[in-house]
C-alpha cells in the first residue's frame, strides 16, 4: 500500500500565523482568490495547477472560518499534516468520516425530508454510531439505545435528553488494532508485561481521543441545531413573563399592606380617642411630658444622620467614624487649645461673636471638662467687666480720701507736738524727705503713741493712692520694654552658649588628618597611617 501524501498547514496555505483572528483570515483569503484565481491564467498547460491550488485555498478557509472546525483542526493538527488524509480521518475506530461532519458544508439546508439535509445527515450518523456500539457489546450485556436525534418537529425534552445523554459519550471499543506489539513476539515473561503494559497505554490514549472526538462533534452540532436557539428564546420569555408577575404580585401585596396598616392605625386611634377621654389632668401631662422626650430623642438621632460640622476646624463629616476620627486627631486639639488660649486672653480677632458663641456649644456639648472650662471662662470675664466699673469707683474714693487725712493730719500735727520730741529721731529713720516708707519702721513702731501710728498708716495709704493715680501709659509702656529688653538679652546669651558647645563638638568630630612634615590632608585616618609608612614621615613625629 501506497503511504498517503503529507498535506500542507492551513495556515501556511492562507499565510497567515496560528493567532490570527476571523478577520485577518477573511481578508488574506480575499486577496489570495483574486490573485490565483483559474479565470486569470491563460495558459492551458498551467490551468490545472490554478485550480488545484484554489481547492486547496477554499478548503482551508472553510475549516477555518468555522471555529469549531478550527479548534478541532488545532488539536489534531500534527496527524493530519503526517500524512493521515481528513477524508479517512477515523475510519480505523469506525466506518464513518467523522472529520467530514465538523464542516458546514457536509448538509444542505433543513428540510425535513431531505436526506442530504440537516436533520438526515446528523440522525443517519449518530444511528450508526449507536449500531457500532452495540456491535463491540458482549452477548450477555443489555443494550441501552442511545435518544435519537429526531427532526425539527421534535418535543423540547428529546431534544435537551439527546445532547445530555450524547455529550457525556463514552465508547465501549476495545482499541485493540492500536497495539504497537505483539504478545506472541515476547521473549520472556517480563518482556511480555512490558509489551502489555505498553499496549494499555496506547489503547486508553485511543479511547480518550475517540471520545473527545465525539463529545467536539456534538457541541458543534448543538450550536448548528435551530431547535436550541429556539428554546432558548422561548426560556428567555418564561422568564421575562415571571419576572412581570412578580412585579404585578408585589404591586398586590403592597396595596394589601397598606389597606391592612391604615386599618390598624384607624383601630389604634379610636382606642387613643377612648383612653384620652377617660385621662385626669395629671395623666395628660405626664403623657405629654413623654411625647416631648421622645420628640427630643428623634431629633438627637436625626441631627447624628445629618452631616456633622465642626466650627472649630471649620470641616464637615459624612459618616460618624470620620467625626471620631478627627475630634482624636492632634490638629482638632491643637485648634481647640490655641483657641482657649486666645479667649482666656481676650485677643480673638479672627472670628465673629457667631462663630464664637457657636464654638463654644459645641465644645460644651463634647463633654462635662470643656463645660467646666468654658464656665470659668464665663465667670472671669464677668469679673473683669465688675472690676472695671469698680475702679471708676476707686479713683473718686480715693481723691475723697486723700482731701479728708490732709486736714486730720494737719491737727494731729499741732497737738501732738511734744510728744513728737521724744520720738523724733524714730520717725527720722521711717521717713524720707519724700515720704517714702524705710526698713527699720517696726523697730520705731515700737516707742510711738497710738496717735502716730494712726498718722503714719494714712500717710502710707496717701502715698500708694498717688502711686495708683500718677502711673501714666509711658512709664508702663517703659517697663514693658524692659523686661523685653532683659529676656532678649538672656536669649542671646543662650544661643552663644549652644554655638559654643556646638563649634567644640564639631572640632572634636572633625579632626584634621594632615601630615605635619608635607602638610598633605586625608580623609581617613587610615589612609594618613599609609602615606607616613610609605614616605617614612613617621620618623619627624
């Protein structure tokens, strides 16, 4: 027998790569027909070989074209090209061209009583298939028939049994013309186990391949078949009728359910009315007291959905974990201190009285701490508005005062002016010329008179009165520019000290590794022991 003659790759017919998408190939299969076409050749001698190679061009775009075709040519791709013809693809598991049937053009149209047609071909070989199994059966084993493939006018339940039933195919052939040995050639019985073990192989490999096979020529057939495509629209309008009843169901229930709670308020109302007319006063209150807490208690959950805001930072919150978040977080607390700060000093300038009444709510409403806080707040400030008035006050007492203990003084100063013999030399060391108040007045104290006493004690009072009313803005202004002056001076003083520590570290840090004989400088101390070892400069050290 003749060996059947290699056959060229699809895709190299085509010229086109394995990756190639139905596009490319549709469009290198056009250009190819117009330039190899029969029709162009003038030359007799030439024509045959034109119209072989437009075959062999046809033939490779119709398998590949076909998905399906295509997939199962990619598989088997290596046994075809080795020699193995399509034609004949198949025929030593069966008498039937199972290649043939992966094509589009192997029926003609879906006539059900055209044999030629879809329906015809399809019943006509899986029939076939069906007998060449029963045939590989032993005699004692039952014969289940495989479902038929029916026609167009078949029911939707032998259509969905027959390619359930025919998808999970498995044969029950032997496979045993693909044994590559034979056992009466064995040597020895561990060749003859070898031999065995290797035949195995070769036959499951063959039954896997004829069931694959089978299984691919069913899925291309269930994807041809107009039945299919049929009870999947019809399951598509089961379901968009379902899901309409559903609604309509719903739309029911609801207007149910409303019927049923507006009954059950009108109930709930009427015994309300009742028990309302039977109430005493102290009930009615009571009832009203506790409408107005839970009133208040909606309102508290309301305002916690609502988007909170803080006046402080001037920020909004979406969800509560944010506002969480950033009253713990160190910007909101600094905010929240540097604002107390300037309100125990009276110096806020940049906001509004609005804004910071607004602000301090809020931060009584975080907590009894800052409620506590912002209360002394509260109350220093009316202490200070009090003092300001008072000091008006204090300005007229003591002008009135002082007018009255200048008269008294004066007699006091006549009478007692014996007296003021004894213990002049006493007064002498209490008092300047200027009336101002020395250390030893406790020692003089001690030998003066009542009446003295009282005299020098007004005398002090007049003397701090003038003090109080004779401070001027300047003199405070100077003092304040002194102390300026005094802790800026101590300021200063202290960087120079930190410069100084800082210039000894760095010295100590940055030593100088520089040869003392040639000056050279290095960076590293190693490197400097290198240099006095090489030029002997260690010697001069």
């Amino acid at each position: 027998m003749s060996k059947p003659k290699p056959q060229e790759c699809y895709y190299e017919v085509l010229g086109v790569e394995k990756s190639a998408t139905t596009i490319e190939i549709k469009k290198s299969y056009r250009k190819l027909v117009v330039k190899h076409h029969p029709d162009k050749v003038k030359e007799e001698s030439l024509k045959k070989q034109a119209v072989e190679n437009f075959k062999k061009i046809h033939n490779a775009y119709q398998v590949l074209s076909d998905p399906d075709a295509r997939e199962f040519y990619d598989k088997h791709r290596d046994e075809i090209l080795k020699g193995v013809d399509p034609e004949d693809f198949g025929k030593e598991t069966t008498g039937i061209q199972i290649w043939t049937y992966f094509k589009s053009t192997c029926f003609k149209g879906f006539d059900n009583e055209d044999p030629k047609g879809f329906w015809g071909v399809y019943s006509h070989l899986f029939a076939t298939l069906d007998q060449e199994e029963e045939a590989e059966e032993k005699i004692d084993e039952y014969h289940y028939d495989m479902p038929k493939f029916g026609n167009n006018e078949s029911d939707e339940e032998e259509v969905l049994e027959f390619y359930r039933i025919w998808s999970k195919f498995t044969t029950k052939k032997t496979f045993v013309w693909v044994e590559p040995f034979d056992l009466s050639e064995s040597t020895s019985r561990d060749h003859k186990r070898w031999m065995l073990k290797h035949n195995k192989k070769k036959r499951q490999l063959a039954r896997k391949v004829f069931n694959e096979k089978v299984r691919a020529l069913v899925t291309i057939v269930k994807k041809r078949d107009p039945r299919i495509s049929r009870i999947q629209k019809n399951e598509i309008l089961k379901k968009q009728e379902q899901m309409k009843e559903q609604r309509i169901n719903q739309k029911k229930m609801k207007k149910i359910s409303k019927e049923i709670y507006q009954k059950e308020l009108e109930k709930e109302t009427n015994e309300l009315d009742s028990r309302f007319s039977k109430m005493t006063v102290e009930e009615l209150s009571l009832y009203n007291e506790y409408q107005q807490k839970e009133q208040k208690l909606q309102q508290k959950k309301t305002q916690k959905k609502q988007n909170k805001y803080c006046p402080i930072c001037k920020k909004s919150f979406r969800s509560e974990n944010q506002w969480i978040n950033h009253l713990r977080s160190k910007k909101h607390k600094s905010n929240v201190s540097d604002l107390m700060k300037l309100l125990e000093k009276g110096k806020v300038t940049n906001l509004s009285q609005k804004q910071i009444t607004n602000a301090m709510e809020f931060l009584k409403e975080q907590g009894q701490e800052w409620k506590k806080k912002i209360e002394q707040l509260e109350s220093r400030k009316k202490k200070s508005q009090q003092s300001e008035t008072d000091s008006g006050d204090l300005k007229q007492r003591i002008l009135k005062t002082n007018d009255i203990n200048s008269t008294t003084i004066e007699n006091e100063n006549e009478n007692e002016n014996k007296n003021s013999i004894q213990t002049g030399g006493n007064e002498n060391e209490i008092l300047n010329e200027n009336g101002i108040e020395k250390k030893n007045l406790h020692e003089g104290s001690k030998h003066m008179s009542k009446s003295q006493k009282k005299r020098l004690r007004q005398q002090r009072k007049q003397k701090k009165n003038k003090k109080y009313l004779n401070l001027d803005d300047e003199e405070m202004k100077k003092k304040q520019e002194e102390k300026l002056q005094k802790e800026e001076l101590r300021r200063q003083k202290k960087l120079l000290r930190k410069q100084k520590r800082k210039a000894k570290k760095t010295k100590t840090k940055n030593n100088d590794f520089t040869c003392k004989v040639c000056s050279q400088e290095f960076k590293t101390r190693t490197q400097l022991f290198q240099h006095l070892k090489q030029l002997g400069h260690h010697s001069n050290f």
